[in-house]
C-alpha cells in the first residue's frame, strides 16, 4: 500500500509543500490532527468522514519524512514525535471506535494487539538492517524510551536478525495497511471485523516468531554437533 498508493500519493503533497519551507514536523502535526479528528469522527457515527480522514492521515504520514529527506531537514525530534504521534492516533482511533461500538475492553484489547504488531513490524525491519535501538536526553527522546525502549529491548533480546522471509511478511502487516483495513471496515460500518483482522494478525506474528525462534534453537544444535 505504501508503494504503490501512499508514497506516490505523499510525494504529490511533498512538492507542493517544498518550495514553501514548510518544517517537516507541521506536517506531523497536520497527519495527527487528521487523525484525531477521524477519530472523533468516529465517535459521532460519520463513518465515512471518519474513514477518510484516516487515509488523509496516512498520505500525510508518508509526506513528512519524504519532506525531511527532500530539504534535508532530516532530524531525531522529527523521528520522536512521528512515532509518538502515530501511538496518540492510534489510541484515540480506538478510544474512538470504542465510544461508537460501546465495547472498550474488546477495544482495548485490539489497540495492544495492533501496538504489539506494529512494534514487531518495526523491530523486525530494524534488526534486519542491522540498526541499534536509539533515544536522547531530550524530551521527546526520553517519552520515546519510555513508549517504546521496553519493546525494543525485547526485540533485541528474541528476536535475533530475522530471516527475508519474515521481514517481506511483515512488511505487509505496517502502519499504511492498518489504517487502510481500519478505515474500510469503518466504512462499511464493520468495525468488528476489523478487530478479527488485528487477532489473525497477531496470530501470524506469533507464529513466525515460534518459528524463527525454532530455527534458531536448530542452528545452535547443528552448531553444538
């Protein structure tokens, strides 16, 4: 999705938005508002409004790191408050959809299994690169260690470096998806569905994870002999 529709659709935004110097985290801003407005949206009972502005969001999404590479404004804090904003977003979306179902705790439930899907997404990427878990001393650094830190961490210590197989998989399990499965299914008024979607996916997760992990305990075997 972000290939073929997200980024094409972002680079369109990114050159009008170039010659006018506009900072890359307004754009961040821009991507989270729409995003919480979806989510009131979807409070209200405007599925298709809310829909929509969740794919806004997601173009936006998409256009403020293209923005930063473009102008090379490329910086730490932008990179902070784009992950901390997608985690508010996603919280209100189900805060959201939560509101209009008035099932909080299956809502709840769904909101940790897409965090937990999305952080092994971006973990598993980032290992593949072979790329070390960062943060600072600034602020939004140290609210970045506190989110996230933990979960890489984890990552760091089971996962390993993983496999193409399982990183091409994945792949298509990140943030522009999500929201595209999420604003479909609020569309046609199944928001339900959607939640089923989110506890397949984990189940997927669970079992590449069990696999590699197998794989792994194989290679020290063969190692061991």
């Amino acid at each position: 999705m972000c290939e073929l529709v997200f980024r094409p659709l972002a680079h369109v935004v990114v050159l009008a938005l170039a010659p006018l110097r506009v900072p890359p985290p307004v754009v961040v801003l821009a991507s989270t508002a729409c995003g919480v407005a979806g989510a009131v949206e979807l409070a209200r009972g405007h599925l298709i409004a809310a829909a929509l502005l969740v794919q806004l969001k997601t173009v936006l999404d998409n256009a403020d790191g293209q923005l930063a590479r473009l102008t090379n404004r490329v910086t730490a804090f932008g990179r902070y408050l784009d992950a901390e904003c997608d985690l508010l977003v996603n919280a209100a979306l189900f805060a959201g959809l939560a509101w209009y179902t008035g099932r909080p705790i299956v809502c709840a439930l769904g909101f940790i299994a897409l965090t937990a899907v999305l952080s092994v997404n971006f973990n598993v990427e980032r290992l593949a690169r072979g790329a070390q878990a960062s943060s600072d001393a600034s602020v939004l650094g140290r609210v970045y260690a506190l989110l996230y830190g933990w979960q890489d961490r984890l990552a760091d210590r089971f996962l390993g470096r993983p496999p193409l197989f399982v990183v091409t998989v994945l792949a298509q399990l990140g943030m522009s998806t999500q929201l595209v499965l999420f604003g479909a299914f609020v569309a046609l008024d199944r928001p339900a569905a959607y939640l089923g979607v989110l506890a397949l996916q984990t189940v997927l997760v669970a079992l590449l994870l069990r696999g590699r992990q197998i794989e792994s305990r194989e290679e020290v075997s063969l190692e061991h002999h």
